[in-house]
C-alpha cells in the first residue's frame, strides 16, 4: 500500500514536469462599476439578479444530465493493484438550456444556449504521452442566441470555446449581431471592490480573474469566472443594446455549467 | 550534577545571546541614490499581527485598526484543467476544485509633524487550486495551488484645510502555477502597481536583489536574486526605496512634502498588511 503511494507521489510530481495550462497574466486597469450577482447555486434552480437584470424560467433539459460515452473494458483489465498500464476516455457532454433575461422596465431577451463537450483522452503509463492526454482532440464549444421580445430582428449570437479549459487554448469568444461585435475572454483585471455610496469600500481595487468583454478595443464590462463571490461590472455609458446582449452573455457563462467530469 | 546544570545554563545563555545578537541584512543601495537619498530605519513590531505603531524619522502613525481578517474556502468551478488532473482521473482518486479567498482591512493616521493624512486599506488574496482526497487514515488529503490573484489597495487622505485630493494606491501580484516547467521553479511572482493623484503618478515595483550588506558594511551576494525591496519612481527617476528585509526607507531628500507623506503612508501601508507581508 505504501509503495502505491509513494508511486503515486512520484507520477505526481512527474506530471507537473509537462504541467501546462491556460494562462493570461495581463492585468489591467478599468473604470467599470462593480453589481454583486445574486441567485441560487441549485443545478435546477439557478436564477439570478444583478445590476437592472434578472433571470427567470430558466430551464434545462434532460440530456443535459445525461452523459453518453463508450465504456472501455479495457480500463479496469490493465490494471496492477490500481495502477493503470492504459487508460481511455471517450465521452460526450453538454448543456442545452434557455432563460428569459427581464430588465427594471419589464423588457426582456429570449436566450437560447448550448455547450458542447467531447472528450478524447489517453493516458499510457510507460509511454511518452501523445497529444490527447493534453486535451488536443477535446471538442468544446459552446454557441446562443440572444432576441429581443421587441426587435426580433435584432439578433444576438454567442459563440465561445474552450470554456472548460480542457486544452492549452484561450478561454474566449465572440457577441455578434448584422453590425456589432464584442469579444469576451478570461483574464486577470483590476476592478472596483464595491459600490458602496459615501463609504471608502467604493475607493478600493481587487485583483479578479473574470471573463472580460472587449468593444472597439477597450474593455467595457467583466463578469466572475468563479462561482463563490460573484460580480458583473459594467460601463455605465455603454450603448443600451450593447449592455443588454453583454448582459445576457454575462448570464450564460455564470448559470453555464463545467461539463469537464 | 551542578556540572551539568551550570553546563546546561551557560550553554542557553550562549544561544540565547547568540540569537539576539543576529544580523539584519540590508540590500546594497546604489551609491548615487544613497547619497541622495536619507536613511530612515523602520521600528514596526510583528509581521502583520500587531495594532502597534509604525515608526520611522520624523513619520508616525497612530495604532492600527484592524477590521475582520476573513479567510473563506469551498468548493468552485475548475477553471484550468492541468496535466496532473488528467492523470489523477486515470487513477480513480478523487479531486476537488476549490477557491480560497482571504480579505483583511485596516486603517491609521500618518503625521510627519505638520501634516496629517488618514488611511484606508484593503488586502484581497483569492487562490484556485484541487483538493485531493486520498480516502486513508494515514495519508492526509494534498492541496495543491494552481493560480493566485493578490491584490493590495489603499487610499491615503491629507488632513488639510486646502482640501487636497486624496492618493490613491494599488498594488497587484498574480501567478500560474500551472505554468511552472518544474516543480524546483522559484516562483516568479510579479509584483506592482502604482499611487496615484490626479496627473502625480508615483509607480512601484518589486526588484529583485542578489547582493545584501550586513550592519557593519560587509556586502554578501547571494546564489540567485530575490525579489527583496520596493522600488519607487517618479518619471523614470527613483524617489524612494523601501527594504523590508533590513526595515529601512530610503527617501530622496528634494521630494515635496506632500509627496514624502504619501510614499510614507504607502511604506507603514506595506510593513503592516497582514496576508502577503515581506518583513525580514
């Protein structure tokens, strides 16, 4: 038992040799005003609140829930005391659900979503590893469509990949409509702590690893990637529509959920 | 038997006086700013724990109030999907992403004798990183880091009748651990940031050190440099060194007043945060 773990201590600590991972360093400095996200962390349920926004009939489906993948014999037959000699993963997983994001003056957008995750991952122990076991031939993309309920030719479309971080890639996409294009990816920023009126706490920048959106080349609003204390900050003077299609996208990548098992 | 108490005693009192007597080690100022500049060694008790006053030339502060040091932890999003994760899953062991986030807030007034400025402060530090559970009463569970945000902000308030604008001070440090090619890798963690008021721009930065000079001038160099001090510029020219190692600012003399108090406030700011302090 103790030299399993001492083995597996040692593949540990190999592992971190070819350790990679997607980073952005670039931190920034913005002027964008800090609006707690409030809602339910309930897989069902997650309904959320922010700034003039708040989500509601949020509904999944059951496929969603579903996770289809090729079994592999294999995997438990090569095998020594737990120890694999190969190891295969072939699955599929996603997530398709819609929500209606109403505003303070009872509007709102229709938002249809759907993420999409293959995995095609090998490990082999006493092999050098190939591409897949770095998540090379993973598929991960995740595509919605925002509508107005006044200006249904007014369409927004999401397109995103990479949001489950499975290979070395950028975490980011793209807002399009006919003449609009806002880019979103995730990044460190420097942002407003709070927005507490005639406090010291709305003086003070934190450092957060947000998923920032990007218009005509200078950043417009940002939203939490993690789940626990969560925030949106926008520019106030920012073009309705865009604020509502940011918004929107904001909505998707928090109630999204991490299809990576 | 007296043998060996005496033995005994003399013994304590020979590391007891040894340890009190051990060098604090200064980093090599350059000799063009050293005369330039005026030397203030800083007395600050405790590395971040203590209310008690900052003192340093003719700059005091008053005690520090110190708000709540929260420090909360659970479960979150995986955000990076390492190398180390994919094996663990071949393994069968059990792994949990989780997010560490800790906030300390403090504030204390700053008087050079004439002037008065009051500050606020506020440290965040949120770390990202997997849990693994290795289900065995004789192993306990590992916790590894895979990123880190720091970041540390203040703002400073002069106490004058001709109402000045407030400073404003951030500073910032982020880290991949994802992205070490070894674990034997020193962590390269990049500090910064910058103190600002209106069109003053003051912008600090971590430098790394390789040579230290012991109290009584000896200069030693170390095998790889360190980030050890705080460098302060004002367009391109340094206007204060802050050297937490040996607790001593390094403050160019022709700087205005105003200017001293900030970079003052900023230094106590520095030696008295609690979550990443650097005092030797």
């Amino acid at each position: 038992m103790i030299k399993i773990n001492v083995l597996l201590i040692i593949l540990f600590q190999t592992a971190c040799l070819y350790s990679t991972g997607q980073m952005d360093s670039k931190v920034l400095n913005t002027d964008l005003e800090p609006n707690n996200i409030y809602g339910r962390r309930h897989p069902f349920k997650r309904n959320l609140s922010f700034a003039a926004y708040s989500t509601s009939k949020l509904k999944r489906t059951v496929g969603s829930f579903l996770m289809p993948g090729t079994i592999n014999p294999l995997n438990s037959i090569l095998r020594i005391e737990g120890i694999p000699l190969l190891h295969k993963e072939k699955y599929r997983n996603k997530d398709v659900f819609s929500f209606r994001i109403s505003k303070q003056d009872n509007t709102f957008l229709e938002v249809e979503c759907r993420a999409l995750l293959k995995v095609r991952e090998k490990f082999t122990l006493l092999r050098k590893q190939d591409a897949s076991f770095f998540g090379k031939k993973n598929t991960d993309f995740l595509i919605a469509s925002i509508v107005s309920q006044h200006d249904k030719a007014n369409k927004w479309s999401v397109i995103a990949s990479n949001l489950n971080a499975t290979n070395e890639e950028a975490q980011k996409g793209k807002i399009i409509s006919e003449n609009e294009e806002v880019c979103f990816e995730l990044c460190n920023l420097l942002l407003k702590d709070a927005n507490i009126p005639n406090q010291q706490e709305k003086n003070f920048t934190t450092a957060n690893r947000v998923y920032a959106f990007t218009y005509n080349g200078k950043i417009v609003a940002a939203v939490s990637v993690n789940v626990n204390n969560r925030k949106f900050w926008i520019q106030k003077d920012l073009n309705i529509n865009l604020q509502d299609a940011i918004a929107a996208t904001a909505a998707i990548l928090t109630i999204r959920r991490n299809l990576y098992r | 038997m007296i043998d060996c108490t005496k033995t005994l005693m003399l013994f304590t009192v020979i590391i007891c006086s040894a340890a009190c007597s051990t060098m604090r080690l200064q980093i090599a100022i350059p000799e063009k700013f050293r005369e330039q500049a005026q030397m203030l060694p800083i007395k600050v008790a405790g590395v971040g724990q203590t209310r008690k006053p900052v003192k340093f030339g003719k700059f005091t502060t008053s005690r520090i109030k110190r708000g709540w040091n929260f420090k909360t932890g659970s479960s979150d999003r995986n955000t990076t999907v390492t190398s180390e994760e994919r094996l663990l899953r071949a393994f069968n062991i059990q792994k949990t992403a989780m997010t560490t986030s800790q906030k300390h807030r403090f504030q204390f007034t700053i008087r050079d004798g004439n002037r008065i400025a009051q500050v606020y402060a506020l440290e965040r530090e949120v770390r990202e990183g997997t849990q693994i559970s290795r289900n065995s009463r004789w192993l306990s569970d590992i916790y590894q880091d895979k990123n880190m945000q720091y970041s540390f902000s203040a703002f400073i308030i002069p106490q004058a009748l001709n109402q000045q604008e407030p400073w404003n001070f951030v500073m910032y440090s982020s880290f991949d651990w994802t992205q070490r090619k070894n674990l034997f890798e020193v962590n390269d963690i990049k500090e910064g940031g910058m103190l600002t008021r209106g069109s003053d721009t003051v912008i600090i930065k971590t430098v790394k050190i390789n040579k230290t000079v012991s109290p009584k001038g000896i200069e030693h160099s170390l095998p790889f440099a360190l980030p050890m001090a705080y460098e302060m510029r004002v367009e391109n020219n340094v206007c204060a060194i802050i050297d937490p190692m040996g607790r001593i600012l390094w403050l160019y003399r022709e700087l205005d007043e105003d200017m001293k108090l900030a970079v003052a406030a900023v230094t106590s700011a520095l030696l008295t945060r609690r979550i990443q302090n650097k005092l030797g």
